[in-house]
C-alpha cells in the first residue's frame, strides 16, 4: 500500500465489492491458457515461422560467404560472384522475414479480436450476482487493455522462442565447426550473463500485473464518474474525482516505468554479452591466429555470427519478456472467465398471444449471498393471469426483489417461484424472459436512438407496432417535437430526456414487446399527474390481457390493481382489495392514509374517509 496517495486507496478500498486480486496461475495453467487463444492460429504461425526461418537461415549463410569472399581476396581470385551472392542473400533474406513479419502482425490481431469476442460473449452473459460483485470498469479494462497484451505472447513469442532457439542451435553449430575453444569462451559468457536476465523476469510479469489493475482501476473511476455526471458536477466533485483518475494513472505508470525499467535490463544484456564476447574472441582468436590454430577467415567468419548471434539471443529475451507481460494479461482475463455466467441457449420459440402468465411463490426465502441477512423470509402468494397486482409496503420490505426472483436475475435460497405452473428453474431463459416486460426502478435508457431504445427488446417489431406504443404511452407528442425523431439521439443514459420521458420510454419498450406478464417497478413516479393518469389507464387496458405486476407507492396506482400484496420486512403479511386491506390491516390503512395526505393538500376528514375512522 505505500506510495498510494489516500484517493486512490479510498476507490480501491472503501467497498467489500472491489474486484479480486487475479489468481496466481501455475506454470502449466498459464500456457494452457495461452494456447487455447494460439491454438484457432496455428497453421498461420507456423507458416508465418517459417518464413522467418527460412529468413534466418539465409542470414547464416552470410558469414560463410564472407569467409569465402575473404579467402578469395587471400588468394587474389575474382569476388564479383561473391558479392553478388551475398547481396542477394541480404535482400532475399529481408523480403521473406518482412512477409513473416506481416503474417504475425496480421495473426496477433486476429487472436485479439478473438479473445475479445469470446470475452464480450461472457461479460454480456454474466449472472447479475457476479456483476454486482465487480467492477464494471475493471471487466471493461479486461476487454480492452488485457487482450491488447496477448497480441504478442500467442504469436510473436511464439515464433521468436522456436525460431530463436533453432537458430541460436544452428548458429552455435557452426560456431563451433569453425572454432570450439572460441564456442566455449562464447557461450560461458553468455550463460553468465542469460543467469542473471533470467532473475529479473519474474519482476517483469509482477510490475505488468500491478499495472494492469491499476488501468482498471482508471477505468472504474471514469465509469463512475461519467455514471453520476451531474451529480459529480453538482457536489463541486470535479478536482477530486479527477485525483482519483489521476492517481491510478500515476499507479500505472509508476508500475510500467518499473516493467520498463526490468525489461530495459533485460535487453541491455544482450549487448553486453555479446560485447564481451566479442573482446574475449577478439583476444583469444587473435592469439589462436598468430598461433596458426586458425586461419585469419575463420576468426572474421566467427566474428560474424558472433554479431549474427545478437538477433537469436535478443529474440529468446524478447520472447521470455513477452510471456512475462503475457502472464499477467492472461491470469486477469482468465478470472474475467471464471465468473458464473447464465446459460442463454435459446429454448423454443416464444409464442406470441398466448395466455396471460400466472406467477406462485411457494414459501420462498432469498438472499443476496452467503453471510447477508436474508431478505425474503417464507413469502408466498398466488397471481392468476389476466389482472393487475400490486405489491406494496415500507422500503426494503422486498417488492423490487420479487421481480428480480421472476426474472431470474437472481436464484431463491429456498422454496420455489413458478411461472405458469412451472418452476422458472426449469424454464428456458430465453423463453422466460421472452415472455415477460420490465420496467426497472430507474427506468434505463442506452446512448442511442430513440428508435434503437424502443426497439431494444422488440428488435422486429414493425412501424405499425411502434406507431401504436408511441401514442399508448404518450410519446407521440414528444417524438413530433424532436429534431429527427425517432432517430433523434438521447444521449448516455437518456441525458437529453426527463425523468419522465425515460419513464414512458421504458413502458414503451416494455408493451412494443407484447409479453405475457409486464412487470412495472414504479414506473410512473415520475411522471406529472396528467401522463400519470393517462398511462394508468394504458396499464389497466393491457391487464384485461396479460398479467401486470405493480410495485407502486402511489395510492391512485394502487386502487386499480385487483388485488394487492402487503409486504413487510420480507414476508406477505396481508393479501387483498383495496377495501379489504383498508379495513383488516392496519400497516396497509397506515400507508394508504399517508399516501392520501401525501398527495392533497386538504388532509382533514380524509383519514376517516380512508380508514372509515
């Protein structure tokens, strides 16, 4: 924790939600990993291996041509044919590694795009436990960032660990054809040194690590911020949001500059034992020559691929550098995957008209996690389709979570829920929630067109349909107003509408599709009385058809309704009309009397006029 300023430790820290440490992966785990991405590309990298095999191997010819070419120039014979040989060695050479360059660049993004695809897939699919746990700018940062880092471990490494060692092999082959007593004071110093690299790469993939969760952090801020924009710019927030953002980007660097800094000495030691190298050959060889061990060629022929030997070395180096970087991308992405997702297979076809849902708790208990209070404590009750029920009581009493328990958005710790007689754990998702409109509390609208929002849940809906929701829920009027209507933008979250337009938007896009069983968490709360009263009678025409659920806190919602569920601290402690509840529950007689003084101004006698009092 040191060196973190107090901003960021309070965005990291404050919450028991604050995502989990990646998982350390075992050596054998992390390349099993790695080679699930590699694996869809392995005919293409092997291809694009062995042009740069093939590139590496006219390189090698290059100091054997030189040898040739200074043993000519020894003997006075022409070296026209020489040269013209080793020049075409070095363009042929260049042009077929250039073709082996392209083929894994092109690959690498190809296993980018891929992995991003697969992990979208799961995101989009994730169980809303598991969102509500984590991040959602820390999961983006997984998409965005950590895949980035696998464009060069599932390809480049790749090659430059197979096409590395296999010309380090060859190149040392020959080295040692020529001369094994300068092989050996070769490679001793570069075993000497490669020692030392090899301490430093764990330090590598540490600092990536540590970076890496500090960009996601830097996208939890701004996913927080931008979420609450107003709110951020109405509590005077602005320099201290922007110190939280810029502290984590401060985290990043200081770990990337650390990465960069190992990395850097990584790299360096290559030079130097080649360097070394190259004065201990220079020295020894020089003796060997005057010696008349070896020829003045051979020693120039060593010197050659002795500096050949740079590119080999550097490519293990780079490829050890870069499963290091790698390591750390994949154990993040590799915990992105772990998180429980629901299964989404399409079931039948939903059919369209068929009967009004029915919905029964049995004794149900719920609550969110293991080691929390429960919030749902045996709640049962019975809704008979068609008809309009409304769920009513204190906050927190759990209304919200029945829906949420209906939709399966959450699993019950005990009892069962059933829709149409059957438990919504043997429904098909798809055809479940196929069957079901919902409005939430806050009633989201997405960053695009109102035409794209309307459509959201209802994507083949036709004009004519659109048409008629338009006016049911009153939108008519706004969408004539609107520059390019229904192609008019909303802005992020619906920003350019009011509260109360998203509201009738939300319905809209609820009856545009047709369900069975439309449930409304207060969905005219914010809307004037007018439309309120006009959108009350839109829900009362749609429950002659299909089942409505109604958790409401106005009075003038709740009357309507057929029956209505009282629920308190989590359990049903009351069913009924409005009548009823008046008269037999006194919690329910207490609500309904603040909602009457609630909403007149004239409160005298209507206590009594409620309550019969």
């Amino acid at each position: 924790m040191s060196g973190r300023s107090p901003a960021f430790r309070v965005l990291s820290h404050v919450t028991p939600d604050s995502p989990e440490k990646p998982p350390k992966l075992s050596a054998r785990e992390t390349w099993r990993a790695l080679y699930r991405h590699f694996r869809p590309h392995r005919g293409v990298v092997a291809l694009g291996a062995l042009f740069t095999l093939v590139g590496a191997a006219t390189g090698l010819a290059q100091p054997l041509a030189a040898k040739a070419l200074v043993d000519r120039l020894g003997g006075g014979d022409s070296v026209a044919g020489i040269l013209v040989v080793l020049t075409g060695l070095v363009v042929l050479g260049t042009a077929i590694e250039s073709v082996g360059a392209y083929i894994l660049e092109r690959t690498a993004e190809s296993v980018v795009l891929a992995a991003r695809r697969s992990l979208i897939g799961r995101l989009l699919r994730l169980r809303l436990p598991e969102v509500e746990r984590t991040q959602p700018g820390d999961l983006m940062s997984r998409v965005t960032s950590d895949t980035t880092l696998l464009r060069a471990v599932t390809t480049q490494s790749v090659v430059s660990a197979v096409s590395g060692g296999l010309t380090f092999l060859a190149t040392v082959v020959l080295m040692g054809l020529m001369d094994a007593v300068l092989l050996g004071v070769t490679l001793g110093v570069i075993v000497l040194i490669g020692g030392a690299v090899t301490l430093v790469m764990p330090k590598i993939a540490q600092a990536t690590a540590r970076s890496q969760e500090a960009v996601g952090t830097i996208s939890t801020a701004l996913e927080r911020a931008f979420g609450a924009f107003r709110t951020v710019k109405a509590s005077g927030a602005e320099q201290r949001e922007a110190a939280v953002v810029q502290d984590a980007a401060q985290e990043a660097w200081r770990h990337g500059v650390r990465s960069a800094k190992w990395q850097a000495v990584a790299w360096s030691s290559v030079g130097l034992a080649v360097q070394v190298s190259f004065l201990a050959v220079l020295g020894i060889g020089g003796a060997r020559v005057a010696s008349g061990a070896i020829s003045i060629s051979t020693l120039v022929a060593f010197l050659l691929f002795l500096f050949y030997l740079i590119d080999p070395v550097s490519r293990l180096v780079e490829a050890a550098s870069q499963y290091q970087v790698g390591s750390a991308a994949i154990a993040r992405i590799v915990q992105a995957e772990r998180l429980e997702i629901e299964d989404t297979q399409d079931g039948d076809e939903v059919p369209k008209g068929e009967a009004a849902a029915s919905v029964v708790f049995e004794d149900v208990t719920f609550r969110y996690r293991e080691g929390l209070p429960y919030v749902h404590h045996g709640v049962s009750f019975e809704v008979p389709g068609p008809g309009m029920t409304a769920f009513v009581g204190p906050s927190g009493a759990g209304k919200t979570t029945v829906f949420g328990l209906i939709e399966r958005f959450y699993e019950a710790t005990g009892g069962r829920v059933l829709v149409d007689g059957k438990d919504v754990l043997e429904w098909p998702l798809a055809n479940l929630r196929g069957a079901i409109g919902y409005v939430e509390q806050d009633a989201p609208v997405l960053a695009g067109t109102l035409r794209e929002n309307l459509l959201f849940a209802a994507p083949d809906a036709t004009e004519a349909d659109i048409e008629d929701v338009l006016v049911r829920a009153r939108l008519d009027a706004l969408v004539e107003r609107l520059p390019d209507g229904l192609e008019t933008v909303v802005g992020h979250r619906g920003s350019k509408l009011s509260g109360g337009e998203r509201q009738r938007v939300a319905i809209a896009r609820a009856l545009l599709r047709k369900p069975r069983l439309l449930l409304l968490d207060e969905a005219t709360s914010q809307l004037d009385a007018v439309n309120e009263l006009a959108l009350r009678d839109v829900v009362a025409e749609v429950s002659r058809e299909v089942t409505v659920l109604v958790v409401a806190h106005r009075l003038s919602t709740v009357t309507l309704a057929d029956r209505i569920v009282v629920m308190d601290a989590g359990r049903v402690r009351a069913v009924g009309t409005h009548a009823e509840l008046v008269a037999g529950d006194p919690l329910y007689g207490e609500l309904a009397a603040t909602q009457f003084l609630a909403t007149a101004p004239a409160a005298t006698g209507i206590r009594a006029a409620v309550t019969g009092t």
